[in-house]
C-alpha cells in the first residue's frame, strides 16, 4: 500500500507540473490586453472664494489706509513715506527676485516671491493713485484679443513715446 501511495503522489506531482506548465503557455500564447487609456487631469486645489482675486483689492484698501499710518509700524507707510522711486526700486527687487527663483525651478519660493511682487505693486499703483479697478479694465479691455493684435495697437496709442522695449 506504501508503494500505491508514493505512486499517486508522483503523478499527482507531475500533472500539477502538467497543469501549471500548459496553463504558462496558454497564458504566453494569448494575446495581452491593452491597458485602458487613462486620462490624465491636473488636480488643482480648491480655492475658497475668499483667496481669489479679489483679495488683490482688499489688500489694495489696506495699503490705501496705510498711507496714513505711522511708518514705524507700518511697512506700507514706512514704504509710501520714501516716496515713488523707492517704491518703484523696491517692486524691481522683488520682480527680480521672482525671476530669480522661476529660473531656479523653485516652486514653492516661486510663490512666496509672486505674494510680495504683488503686494510691491499694489503698493507702486497706492504711490502713483491707479486703483485696482483702472488696471481689471485694461485687461478686460484686452481679453480675447490675440497678443500679437493688441500689441500692435499699444505700438499706436499716446504711450508709443516711451522707450519700452518691444
């Protein structure tokens, strides 16, 4: 009974070395399925209505009111006491900054340095009285109209004297 054992042990080992190398084959033979087309989105993140661009105008009032404060405990005042050029000066560092860290590919400084060109500029538009609202308008003006078209009526306009590089 000892022999009848270990006999239908070996066959039970070869069919399952059998089975195991026609099922290899089978799967060798027939054809790959081609992976499903995934599309791709970019995730951005959801930004609450209160970080749009309307902040660019609330921040605009609070540089407005600054004008007036004490330049020791503001930056803004401390900044607009030094008058334009400073202010002009100062815009140019930080956009030279930004440059700096966009060359870089540095993402995250990329950011930090957008927030303080833009405050720089809202701070530049408080030094030389342009309101938010005169700058929204100009680019509505501009919107969908090519770049190349509005850039040759700019050529046209009062402003063509200045010596802007084209």
């Amino acid at each position: 009974m000892a022999k009848t054992a270990k006999k239908a042990a070996a066959t039970k080992k070869t069919l399952t070395k059998k089975t195991v190398a026609k099922k290899t084959v089978a799967k060798k033979a027939m054809p790959k399925k081609a992976a499903p087309k995934v599309k791709t989105q970019v995730v951005r993140p959801v930004v609450p209505a209160a970080i749009t661009g309307e902040v660019l105008d609330r921040l605009w009032t609070v540089v407005m009111d600054r004008r007036t404060a004490d330049p020791a405990h503001s930056h803004s005042a401390r900044l607009l006491a030094r008058g334009t050029s400073k202010v002009a000066q100062k815009f140019g560092e930080e956009a030279v900054e930004c440059l700096i860290e966009a060359v870089a590919g540095n993402k995250a400084e990329l950011i930090a340095e957008s927030a303080d060109v833009l405050y720089h500029l809202l701070v530049m538009w408080v030094a030389v009285g342009i309101e938010p609202a005169d700058v929204w308008s100009e680019l509505h003006r501009r919107e969908g109209v090519s770049g190349v078209m509005e850039k040759a009526m700019r050529s046209r306009s009062p402003a063509a004297g200045t010596t802007k590089i084209p």
